[in-house]
C-alpha cells in the first residue's frame, strides 16, 4: 500500500479553508487527525512548531510543500505515520535565509517511531513531491476520495 | 577509479530525520547512476554532525544549516549546501561544480 492510500485508511488527513491561519496554528491542525487515530500526542505538534521557530522555514519544499515534523522517536511520536493536509489558501512560513517567501498549502506531516517505517515514508514522499500533477491535484483535496483519486490519476514511478 | 570511490559522506539537517533522510537518498541515486562506491553515506541531526563532520570527506547541508559547519572546512571537509534536498539532479551538479564528479 502507498503512504497515500495509507494516510486515508487511518484517518489521518484533513482540509482546511487556511483563511488567516498562522503556520504554527497550521501545523497544529495537521496534527489533529493523528492525535485521534494514536499516531500522535496533542502537545506533538509544539516540539515541530519549536524547530521551524529555531531553524527556519526549511521544512518547506519546492511547489509549496510543507514537512513539518521533528526528529526520529520524539516524545509523543506513538506510531510512525503522515497527516495530510490541504489548505484553501497558502499558509505563510515567513522567509528563509535568503529572503524568500516560503508559503505552503499542501501538508505532510511526520511522526517518526520506527527507522524502517519511517525511510520507506520518506523514499515514497521524496517521489510523491517531485510529481508536480500530483501534488496540484493533492493541493484542491476536499475529501478522502480526492486523494485517491489524485494517486491513482497520477502515479508515481519507482 | 571514480574520484568518490571510497569518500565518507554525511547528510545532515535538524532533525536528522526528515531533510536529511532525503538527501541521503538522493546522494544514493547519485552515486548509483555514477557507479560510485562510497566508504560512507549516513545523515545525522546537525547537533551530531557538526562534530563529526571533520571525519566526513563531504557533507551536504540544507542552506538554512551552513552557519552551523562555519569552520569545517579548516578541517579538509567539503561542505555543500544545498537548495533542494530532495534534488539528486542539484546533488549532481554541485559535485562537478566542485570538481568531485566527472
């Protein structure tokens, strides 16, 4: 099974409008699914939220990808898993150290339990976001079936 | 005999989980195309890495990390930030740039 027929049977994925939504509140609310189906704990989302604060916005990729997640077997990391989330509108990561405006609209969020779990998520990710019709059709999600849909109109090549 | 045949490579980002990882694999589909046989290739957070890096031939950072290695370079280590960590086709491009890859 691929992480993304993966993230819709457990649950963990979400839509939102994004309208005036902080990025810290946006890595909370991509959280929120995870926390429901185990994979997470509720204060998870702060130990990302600290990271992205000291580090940067790094855990935003090319075509408005955000990963936000911390590092492998973090205190409330219960399951290794992805939630997924869409957003309306773009969330706004501030700039990186170039002063370039790095804003996000689709999520990934990460949670790391198990090494091997975890680097095949990563591999299958890596693939995901370097598929730029799939990541536009991820993007406009409104629902579980988008999802699939968008994996299964646009694969992936190994 | 390639030039990299042999080299120790890190890949380091926060976390040592997420960017990191990527580049990792991104270096493997580098080397494997090349037909390149590393001594070496692991990722690690930057906390660990940039003590360790002195040990390293090369290691790949995301560019928000470069400050953290300032210095490394004293050492023989060769330091290469990258844009995107998930690019082996920059990966790629960096190596020849410095002259490691024909």
């Amino acid at each position: 099974m691929g992480v993304l027929e993966k993230i819709v049977e457990t649950g963990n994925y979400s839509f939102i409008d994004g309208e005036g939504v902080t990025w810290q509140e946006a890595v909370r609310l991509s959280t929120l699914p995870m926390v429901k189906s185990g994979t997470v704990s509720e204060d998870y989302y702060k130990q990302i939220v600290d990271c992205i604060e000291k580090y940067g916005p790094y855990v935003v990729f090319e075509h408005n990808i955000a990963m936000p997640h911390t590092q492998e077997n973090a205190t409330g990391a219960f399951k290794t898993g992805i939630g997924f989330m869409a957003s309306k509108k773009m969330i706004d990561f501030g700039e990186d150290e170039d002063g370039e405006k790095k804003e996000a609209n689709v999520f990934f969020t990460l949670s790391a339990a198990n090494p091997n779990e975890h680097l095949d998520n990563i591999q299958q990710l890596m693939s995901i976001f370097m598929n730029d019709p799939l990541i536009d059709a991820l993007a406009q999600a409104e629902s579980p079936e988008d999802i699939l849909e968008a994996a299964k109109k646009y694969p992936c090549e190994e | 005999m390639a030039k990299l045949d042999g080299k120790r490579v890190l890949a380091c980002c926060a976390n040592g989980a997420g960017s990191s990882l990527m580049m990792e694999n991104a270096i493997k589909k580098v080397m494997d195309r090349n037909g390149i046989k590393l001594a070496e290739l692991r990722h690690a957070p930057v906390a660990e890495g940039k003590s360790a890096a002195r040990n390293y031939d090369i290691v790949m950072v995301a560019k928000t990390f470069v400050k953290t290695f300032d210095g490394v370079e004293n050492d023989g280590t060769v330091l290469i930030p990258l844009k995107n960590v998930m690019s082996d086709k920059e990966i790629e491009a960096a190596l020849k740039e410095r002259d490691l890859l024909d």
